[in-house]
C-alpha cells in the first residue's frame, strides 16, 4: 500500500461513518448506547484525526505519542477528554469539523515521504512497533468499528 492509498482508504472510512451518522434523526443521534452517544463517537474521531497529526510528529522524533502515555483502559481517559474538548450537539456541524479535521490528516500525510511514512523510528507501545502507517491504519480500522456500531444502533431504532 502507498501514502495515497491510505490517504483513500481514510476518505473512505471517514465517508462510511459520516453516512451512517448522518441517517440518523437528531435523538437517536444523541441517544447514548453502552456510554457512548453517536455524537460522542464523532467527537472523539474528530479529536483523532487531529492527534495523530501530532503524535506521527513525536514518532519521527522516537518519542511515544502523548496519547499512548497514559492512556487509561481502552484509551478510556483521552476519548472522554476528547468527547468533552468537542461538546457540539450539532449533527451538520460536528460531521463538518470530522470531514475536516480528516482532511487535516489526510494532507499532513501527504507531505511525508514513504520512509518516513512506514520507517521504525524505535517508537515501541506495549511491546508494539509504533510507524506513522499503522497508526493510521488503526484509526481506519476504529472508523469501521464505529460505522457497525452506529449501523446496529440505527438498525434496532428501526420500526
């Protein structure tokens, strides 16, 4: 896979979600489920696409990520930070700033060349080589876990 390729398979995944998202009436789009509201989860994706821009920063200076210091259970700790740092209520505009801030990424990415992009720079988290590529690749896979879960959610509202 290349640079461009993922860049993609990001729009895509970002795209997937937002359509999902976007099918829902504005109470079911604020009702929490296990925790989480839909609104919850686009928040906290905003605040990814816009961390990972700084945390592929510190990797090429082989430093951990800030979010991977102490990140509680599951990155409990930073997704609640970043559910209360985007506290709109507004479905348009928090898929507006999703759109966005994965635009910001999808850039970022653009300037990097493909070493640095896939090179170990000797980042490790939990025992895991930490590159720019997979973090992005773990954040596309987060998009379409979040999709489902969203899909499932809107499928059981339906009469």
């Amino acid at each position: 896979m290349t640079i461009d390729a993922q860049i993609s398979r990001l729009d895509q995944s970002v795209e997937g979600l937002a359509a999902a998202v976007a099918s829902l009436d504005e109470e079911l789009f604020l009702e929490k489920l296990n925790g989480w509201s839909s609104r919850d989860i686009v928040a906290h994706l905003i605040g990814w696409n816009r961390f990972i821009i700084e945390g592929s920063k510190q990797i090429t200076r082989g430093e951990l990520p800030s979010y991977d210091v102490d990140p509680g259970e599951n990155y409990s700790k930073v997704n609640a930070k970043l559910i209360r740092e985007y506290p709109s209520t507004d479905q348009r505009e928090l898929l507006e700033e999703l759109r966005s801030s994965a635009r910001e990424l999808g850039r970022y990415l653009e300037t990097l060349e493909a070493d640095t992009w896939q090179r170990d720079f000797g980042v490790r988290h939990q025992g895991s080589t930490v590159t720019i590529r997979n973090t992005v690749e773990e954040l596309i896979d987060d998009y379409g876990h979040h999709r489902k879960q969203i899909e499932e959610w809107s499928g059981h509202h339906q009469h």
